[in-house]
C-alpha cells in the first residue's frame, strides 16, 4: 500500500491537522525519553474519538498496516515506540481526554483512554475520592497506557496495581469492533473475564478508549516515618510484624541501601540523611487512614517493639508536611540522582517477599564476580515483592564499558529471580526491551498460550507487532 | 467410542476404585443439592494428582469425550451438572486435597484444586492469617470451584471476590497440558494475565488442579452493629458515610427488608427482632481491624451524625460473641427460612450502588403488576451492589402456580437490572440456568470473543459442554 493512499485515509477519518507525517512533527512521537528506543513511522495520527479508532482500525485491518497505540510516551521497555521493521501508523490517544463522570455514591470515576493519570486524580480528589495509582510520571503518562501496561507504582501495597483498579474497559479491537464493558459493577459474574486480557498486554491485543475505575474514601490521617534497620531481613520481619499488627492502614513499605541514602544525599539539592549516623539498611513507612486517631500511637507502639526485637536500629517520625515530602525525596529523587554516578543497569524484578534477603545477597554477589568494584544500589517497594535492583559502575570506570555488559549482567540476576520464582519484570512491562528474554524465563505452556491469544485476537499481527510474543 | 473402552482407559489412569459406574454410586454426582438439575454421565473419575487430571484430558482430547470437572457440587447454576445431551465423564477433584504449602513471611497458602475451603480457612489460621472467602457452603465447597465461579460471600466488600484472591494458578487444558503460574508475586508484568481467564470460567476452559492464595493478617477487633433505616436510598448515603468516615475497616454492609426480619423470626428457632419496634429496612454492619483500639468510639461518632441526619433510626451494638452470631443468623438462615414461606422465586442481580434504591423500587413495582399479591424479599451484599432480590409466593397461592412463572419474572427484574448498567449473575455464574438469558443482556462483542475464547483454548467443545457459552 503506498504512503499517499494511506495518508489520504487516514485524514479522511481524523481531518488533515490530525495526521502527522513531516519528520520534526512525528519525532515527540518516535523516540522514549530515554532515549533508548527509537522508530520510523508513516504517520502518526490523532483521533478524537472511540468511534475514530475503530475507524482506523477497520482501515488498518483492510490494509494489513500496523499499529502501534502510544498514550504519555512514557513506558520504560519501548512498548509504545515502532521499530523499523515494518512501516506503521503511531495512534496517539491524547485527543481522548475526557473525564466522562464521576460517581461519588458508587465510587467509580469514568473516563477517556488518554487522560492523565493526574487529571483523573485531581477529578477524583475533586469530589473528595482518591485515586490510588501514583507513579513518577503521572502528569504525562495517560490511563490507557496505565491500563495496557498494569502500571505498579507506590500504592499497590495498599491498593493493588493498575489491575486492581478498573471494574470496565472499552476496547477497540484489532479489525475496529468495539468491546464495551463499561460497567461499574463490583460483581459481575458473567462469563469470562474480559477486561484482564486486555490489562497488561501492551497494546497487542486492543487498544484502551476507556474505562470505569474505582475510587476510594481520601484518607484524612497520614503517618511517614523513616527507620534505620540492620538488613534486608530484618526489613521483612518488620513488614510482617507491622502488617500485623497495623494491618490494612499500611500504605507504603520501601527499602533503600545505605548508597541509596548517600548518593541523593550527595546529588540532591537539599536533601540530607534523616540520622547523624550511618546505617546499612533504611525503610521509609507510611500508614494513611480514614479514622483521625490514635494511629501514630499505634504505629510507635509497634516500632518500640520492633527496637528491642533489633529490627529496627533507629526511626524518625515526620512531624512536618516538609518532613514528610523530604523523606519521600530520599526515595523518588534516587533513580535521577542515580545517573550522577555514572553509567547505571537495572532490573525491574520481583521475588515473593521471603526471598528478597536472599535475592539482594546472592544476585550482590554474583554481580560482584562478574564485575569487581560494581556497586549494588537496591531499593524498591519490598512491601509487595517487587526490587529495582540496580547497578552503579565501578568509580574508576568508563561509563560505555559498563553499559556494554548490561546483557551479562541482566542474565546473571535474572537467573537468581527466577530460581527464587521470582518476575523479570515486576511492573514496567515486556515491550521491546525483554521481548527476547522471555520464552526462557516463562512457563512454556503459558508461552504458548499466549501466542494463542494473540492469533485468536490478532491474527493478522498488525497491533503492536513486536511486543512481548 | 463405546463405553468399555472408556471405562477400561480411565481405570488405566487413576486404578479401578476411581472409576464409578454403578447408579447408586455416580448418584450424589449427578444430583445437586436443590434438586433443580439432574444428569447422566457415563462414569465418575477421581483422579488422585494433577498428573492424573491431565492423562483423563489427553483421553478425553483424543476420544473427544465430553468432561464435566466437579468440585463439592455445591453451584447453584448448574454449572457441575452434566446434561442428557453427550454422554459425558464427570471428573470430580475430591482427592486433590492436599495443603501445599503455607508462607507466612510473604503471606500466601499454595493448594490443591480438591481442597474445601474449610480446609484452606484453618490452615491460614493455624499460621495466624486469614483467608477471607467465605460463603455458606464453605464446610463442602472446594477452592477450585470456588476458583471456577469466581465466587463471591459475605467479605467482598472488604477483601473482594476470589479473583483478587488467587495470585497463581496451576490448570490442565483441554488437550491435557499443564499450565504452570503457581507463583507467589504480587507485581508481575511479563505477557498477558492467563489466571484471570480461568477464574470464572466455569471449567469450561481449563481444570483448576492447584492455586497460590493470598493471606491476610487476622483480625483483633471485630464491632458489630444492627441499624433500623427508613430506606434504601437510606442505606446507600449510610455506606459511603460509613466508608469516608471509618474507611478500610469496614468489612460487611447488609440489607434487608422488615419482611426478611418477619420470616427469620417467625421460622427460625430462637431468632428474635433486635428491636421492640418493627422497621421497614436494616443493615447489618461489621467493622474489623488489626488494631485493637477506639473503633467502636468512631462507629458510634458516625452512627450518631447519621441518626441527627435521619439515615438510622436506631441501632444496637452487638456486645457479646452471642449477640453478634444472633445478629449475623437473622442474615444467613433467611435463605433457608424463606421456603417455609412457599415458593420463591430468585435473581442473583448486582447495580451500581447509587442504582439500588431505583432497583428495589421498580422491580418490587413491576412484579407487584405482573402477579399480584407477590411479596419481595430483598436483602444482600448493598456494600458491593449485589441484592438477592427473592420474591415469596402470594399467601394464599399454590405453590407450583408460583413456580411457574419464574421465568416471566426473571424477564421482569433482568430488563429493569439491565436498564440501570447491573448484572443478571452477580457472583453465582451463568452455568446451565442462565446460558440461555446471556447473549439478550451482554454485549454483543463480548459474546462474540467469549465463542473465540472458547474456540481457542477449547477447540472440541470437550471441557463442560452447556455451560456459558
């Protein structure tokens, strides 16, 4: 099909100010932010509406083009970026921006595939609701990318991941019929799950125009305190021990290594270590809840506890929104800071939580033996299993010799995850990036499955070809 | 293929005791409880191991032989009852029994598919955690028929349905292969989510033969209240107060009806009215935490504010274990009280919370027009949107007469819950009761991906025939 018939086509279904095709338009559209990922495209184009995606997928479908849907531009695995194989159409869903309704009585928010996270909410906060979702690239990245991706982010102790979060979809499928399943049903048992196929699969099976997501009472009491702990153990005895005895007010359970604390402390304007000493372990926890009580109390109680235990060396409660926000910076500010200290690898994985002593110690070993003087910077949201296992180089360094070994180095840690049952990728995605990693990582059976699922939705392969099968 | 071959091929598998034949041995597998579905079948299998399980499959794949998998056939829907129409095998799971492992550090309980729920309920609590499912059948019902019907109970609003439950799953496909997601990770992003297609499912796409639970801490602290209210629209600005004011712990939200109190008091022995003075409507709410405290303060600061506002009229507090059974039986024995009242006609239905009161009002009106006479009784899950709305016989009518016109109220009471976005099957399933009503009530889309699904994963039609789609 030649470039004009499909340029005229398209415009003929979004109007000509909504398809891009001069190179310094398209580039936002082509290239991560990272950097890492790069595509060409024939167009990108910008429909307004549900109905306008079907329409370009029914053309789409007749003229066997591919598709690669895109919400924010924010994905880290290159799900939303084309390559060069094949020539395709970049659908953008920025134009679908509508908050469609709030219901405040059935606590559910309705809305556009691509609405930021932030404008759904402040819509929420708007009518005293809380959207749970919160990632550091909320004010750019949209709900569909959220929902094709099952984005993670730092409430999912308390609140699940994106999964968890939606009750309905609209779904514009490979050749342009639209599923609607935008019930706002808490139960609904009838017939198979539908919208789960879509969360999570990146595109390659339908593209996201909307959804019916919970909302949540806003919690009235907040409690943020930063403990000093001797080791990632004593980190899972002290999850354990507080979810037990706090339970469901616990909202946030992150770990960071002693370099963690140095290296923003280092590079962040203005921050500073929470305690005069050094420790080797930290965890920053917050409990939020509806009730205004006695909860710090509580919260203190347990943490006495937890001192004369030795799981915990020391802590500092928060007794300032400054506080609060400074302590948070430790932990948000650190994979930017992170990039002062040269060239850095990462994995984004996750073990069941009892395996995360052994995970950090075994996987800082062996990257140890692979490249002497790497210095392991883990942290992450330990509270639901999940690490981002990162690397600095070693100080006397090239910062390219480092990155050269990023495929060594992923298999090496990659192999202890998954002998400890553990996700190669615990929240950002297959996309591009693991795309190749993962028939030897996944049960075979569930690899075929998928590939099932992918002929039976997509069987001329033109949504997302190259993501995750 | 005639029956001896068969009989001869499954006895190779799980030895010649796990094969019944007899009639008065296939009996009670071919009979559900209510007595509403009757089956035939050429023989009962029980296998002994998920191994087993899979060579009945590869049989059953090669000699295209209807399978019926049954758990403690305890459905309601008829889902675990063969029909008359293909002489099927129902293969029971009754010996997958075995607890595999409990984690208490990451808090999850990994299970056989045959397990009752009982079972799994005593294990977490043997570890000290929780697992919240529980319904009724709870003491014969299996988890991975609880798995298969995505069942719901009384802890939904709190903890939701078995799908938020389950973390991983092991199941043999149609064609006897293994699938293997028995993992333990909260966060796992790597391809499509395969569980979700499985959890109700009906075992119409797959064998569930073991599953990973998530576990919860126990609670310390229970409160349980009894509320007279004027109304249904009442009880739903009462939730979202309760919710906003007292927020995760409230962990159960029922209505009824004064007739629903009328019936319990009237047929069960030792149930009383909590009151002096009948009411027209009731909820029953239950409040847990991890955190023994000043809970029952908040409920009563709440209650208080919502008594000046005239949404409770009045309230006991449950001040004994005692008190609190009693409270909890005038909900759970009013299904059985119910049939000493005559026939009755039931809907399993779900709206949206804010719908309810529009529901009760229009069904109860509609089916007043279409058989005079006809009491409804509605009560059930309002937290999660979910009214068993059940109507009695008129007093004075034959009961079969009653009976008979099942089907034109089911027409009734589903056009109205489909005009405010509500579900036919809130959590018992579809099954062979309701197959027939789907495709007048789904999205058209929808049914049509349900038959791909189907088709794809199930290309025979071998793995229970009749039931959904």
């Amino acid at each position: 099909m030649d470039n004009a018939t499909v340029i005229e086509a398209l415009t003929a279904i979004v109007g000509a100010p909504y398809v891009l095709t001069a190179p310094e338009d398209m580039a936002p559209f082509l290239h991560e932010p990272r950097g890492l990922f790069h595509g060409t495209a024939r167009a990108i184009v910008k429909p307004a509406s549900t109905t306008e995606v079907a329409a370009i997928m029914q053309l789409a479908n007749d003229l066997n083009l591919a598709v690669i849907p895109q919400g924010g531009n924010t994905g880290l695995v290159g799900g939303q970026t084309p390559d060069a194989q094949r020539a395709a159409i970049v659908l953008s869903l920025q134009r679908l921006d509508r908050i469609r309704e709030v219901d405040a009585l059935t606590d559910t928010i309705t809305v556009d595939g691509g609405v930021t996270l932030l404008k759904v909410q402040e819509a929420a906060e708007a009518a005293d609701r809380l959207f749970p979702l919160s990632l550091a690239s909320e004010g750019s990245c949209t709900i569909g990318g959220n929902i094709a991706t099952n984005a993670g982010g730092t409430a999912v102790l308390a609140y699940g991941n994106t999964r968890d979060l939606v009750l309905g979809l609209e779904v514009v499928l490979a050749d342009g019929r639209i599923l609607n399943t935008l019930g706002k049903l808490r139960k609904d048992n009838t017939g198979y799950d539908l919208k789960n196929l879509f969360i999570g699969s990146e595109g390659s099976l339908g593209i996201v125009t909307g959804a019916v997501l919970k909302l949540f009472p806003r919690p009235r009491q907040r409690i943020t305190v930063f403990c000093a702990i001797p080791s990632p153990a004593a980190a899972v005895q002290l999850l354990a021990r507080v979810k037990s005895e706090i339970g469901f007010s616990l909202t946030t359970f992150e770990l960071m290594s002693r370099i963690c604390i140095e290296i923003v402390v280092r590079h962040a304007p203005g921050a500073r270590d929470p305690f005069a000493e050094p420790h080797p372990w930290y965890v920053l926890i917050e409990l939020s809840s509806q009730i205004e009580g006695d909860l710090d109390a509580k919260l203190e109680h347990s943490l006495g506890g937890a001192i004369e235990d030795g799981l915990v060396l020391d802590a500092v409660l928060a007794t300032s929104l400054d506080q609060r926000l400074a302590f948070w910076a430790l932990r948000e500010s650190l994979s930017e800071m992170q990039g002062r200290e040269g060239g850095s690898i990462k994995h984004d994985v996750s073990v069941p939580i009892a395996e995360i002593p052994a995970l950090i110690e075994e996987a800082s070993a062996a990257a140890a033996k692979l490249i002497p003087g790497i210095r392991p910077v883990p942290f992450g949201h330990i509270g639901d299993g999940n690490i981002h296992f990162n690397f600095s180089q070693p100080v006397d360094w090239d910062k390219q010799a480092f990155l050269d070994r990023w495929h060594d180095l992923n298999e090496v840690v990659h192999a202890i995850v998954i002998r400890h049952g553990g996700s190669i990728s615990a929240e950002h995605g297959i996309g591009r990036l693991k795309r190749a990693a993962l028939p030897a990582v996944k049960d075979p059976v569930a690899m075929e499955l998928m590939r099932t699922l992918k002929a039976a939705l997509d069987p001329s392969g033109i949504l997302n070809p190259g993501v995750i099968v």
